[in-house]
C-alpha cells in the first residue's frame, strides 16, 4: 500500500467500492440481521456477498427469494470463518471490504462512516465501529480488539457501559472481524487470515501482522452496530474452547518479537496455567492436552510463518508496546 502526505485521494478514491461478505453457516433464520440492514445502507458503491459455509439449512434459497441482489458463493462444507473469509475476499474486486456477522445488524451510515474515516487516515489498514449488544443496547459488544502480551485478546470494552467513554476517534489494535472493513491493499500486504485458525482469534492474529507492518486500525464511534450473540460459536462445545487454546498460542509463537519472548516470558506461561486450571474447573482437560499437543506438532509449519512475518515486520518496539495492552493503562488513567 503506497501512502501519500499531500492528499488523501492520491491514495484512496474518494468514493471506493465497498463489498460486504458474509460468511455463514446454517444461519437461515438470522440472516435478516445483517442482510436486511446491509440492503438499507445509504453508501452508493455497495455490493453483497453471502459465503454459504456448507449450510444444510434453507439458506441458499431463503436469500435467492428475499435478497436476490445477493450474490451467493456455496462451499461443500463448512470449513470455517477463516476459509470461508478468505474464499469471499479472493473473489472479490472492490477497493474495500466489509466483514460482517450473519447476527450483526449494522446501522444505515454504518458503510459510509467506515469509508469517511478510512479516506482521512490513508496510514490505516482497517476500521471498526462501536458494535452494542443487540438485547440491551446501552452495553459495549466491542469498540475492536485488545491484545496482551501474555496472549489474552478477545473484544475491547466488551461488557461495559456506553455511557461516553468511548465516543472518540482513536486507533485500536485492530478491527473485528463481525464488523470491520479492511482496504483491499492490507491483505495484500499482511495475507489472508490464517486458515489454520479455522475460528476464533483470526482476527488478532491478522491485526497483530498488519501492526507489524504499521497499519493502524481506527476506531470510529459513528459507526454503529448490535450483535445478537454467539449463534455459531454456541453450537461448537468444547472445540470453541480447543480452538482458542491452540490459536492464542499459535498466536504468540508466530508474531510476538524475539524481544517480546524474553520479556514476557513468565506471563505467557503464567496464562498458560490460567488455562489449564480453567479446563480443569470445566471439564476441558482433554481437550487442552490435544491443543497443546497440536501446537506443538505444528512447530515446523509455525516456524516457517514466523520467519517470514518476522523478516517483513518494520515496527519497533515501542510501537508494538504502544498499541498490544494498551487498553489496562487506558482503564487505569480513567479511574484516577
């Protein structure tokens, strides 16, 4: 991606093309969320994609007859956010994506404002809006992502209240990816999510790479969104828990700097009991063996992608320290 300091428009067209992919699977009686909102966009440059992951539901023809300005891309089976993400990224042409949650329900201004904010700061790979629950709209789902040195990450002020704190522009660590819109050039510079992840932390880990590389990720509060909840993740049991263990530490070992190893090094292990004893006190104790023992069969292919993100990074350390973790040092002046 080249960047210019003279105008934004010698980077960026002033009005891009903005394409909407949405993976699914077996989401049939939720698709109105977002389909529905995503037809009321006030945005001119919009166009649909449905990525139908091995649905065995009436999905392909529920959209057919309701949204039939949706194009419909089927894969055989379901083979996972990541996958399915990349499958709709590959097959698309526009300047822009926009990733979105088949139970995310995005306000008519949402597009526009993410295209707003991403025309004004040609240095950002990627935007994310102030995504609410969908139950009780005056509490945080995420303003974006956090993550820690020790590997924890997930959804930034998840939980909290809306109640002023976050109504400002700002940059995030990055953009989730159930409401996010991406340049086209990112991905191009920082790749696909990694399929490996299959779901669940694609997202920090994508984030992590573009941070190594120095593209930002706005936050912009305008832009509004209301998730009705987990409606996938529900129905994966324990492997929700598996995933998460072997992706946050697949994570860690490919993207965290040889310095950020001999730093937090204690840290990393000490979230690692954190884990252990949570599978203990759930049941999990199988299940975090196998995605331990699966980290580590996967050391060679691990190694192989560190090398590379680590040779192409650009950032420094105090770059990196700036954007991982802020968010604790951010509560922490707030409640001074």
């Amino acid at each position: 991606m080249e960047h210019s300091s003279s105008n934004d428009s010698d980077t960026w067209p002033l009005v891009p093309t903005v394409e909407a992919v949405v993976p699914s699977w077996n989401g049939a009686s939720i698709l109105h969320y977002a389909l529905d909102s995503l037809a009321r966009q006030d945005y001119p440059k919009l166009s649909v994609t449905l990525v139908d992951n091995g649905s065995d539901d009436d999905t392909v023809r529920i959209v057919g007859e309701r949204w039939p300005t949706v194009r419909v891309l089927r894969l055989p089976k379901n083979t996972g956010f990541a996958y399915a993400t990349n499958y709709g990224i590959a097959r698309s042409s526009a300047d822009l994506l926009a990733l979105i949650n088949n139970d995310v329900e995005l306000d008519p201004s949402w597009v526009s404002e993410m295209v707003e904010t991403l025309n004004h700061h040609p240095m950002a790979g990627s935007a994310t809006g102030r995504m609410l629950r969908w139950h009780n709209r005056t509490t945080i789902d995420n303003i974006g992502l956090v993550c820690h040195w020790d590997g924890s990450c997930g959804p930034l002020a998840a939980g909290l209240d809306d109640d002023g704190t976050y109504d400002h522009p700002r940059t995030v660590f990055g953009a989730c990816a159930g409401a996010g819109v991406y340049r086209r050039t990112a991905f191009e510079l920082v790749g696909n999510f990694d399929e490996t992840f299959v779901t669940y932390v694609e997202d920090v880990d994508w984030s992590f790479r573009a941070q190594q590389l120095r593209l930002e990720c706005r936050y912009v509060p305008s832009a509004l969104s209301y998730h009705l909840g987990s409606s996938t993740g529900t129905r994966l049991g324990a492997r929700k828990f598996y995933l998460y263990v072997k992706n946050s530490c697949t994570l860690i070992l490919k993207n965290w700097p040889a310095w950020a190893l001999a730093k937090y090094w204690q840290s990393i292990f000490w979230r690692l009991g954190s884990l252990a004893r949570r599978s203990v006190r759930e049941d999990h104790v199988l299940t975090y063996c196998a995605a331990i023992l699966h980290v580590l069969r996967s050391l060679p292919d691990t190694r192989r992608q560190r090398r590379v993100i680590q040779r192409s990074a650009t950032a420094t350390q105090s770059e990196l320290i700036a954007v991982v973790e802020p968010e604790r040092r951010f509560r922490h002046q707030q409640s001074k």
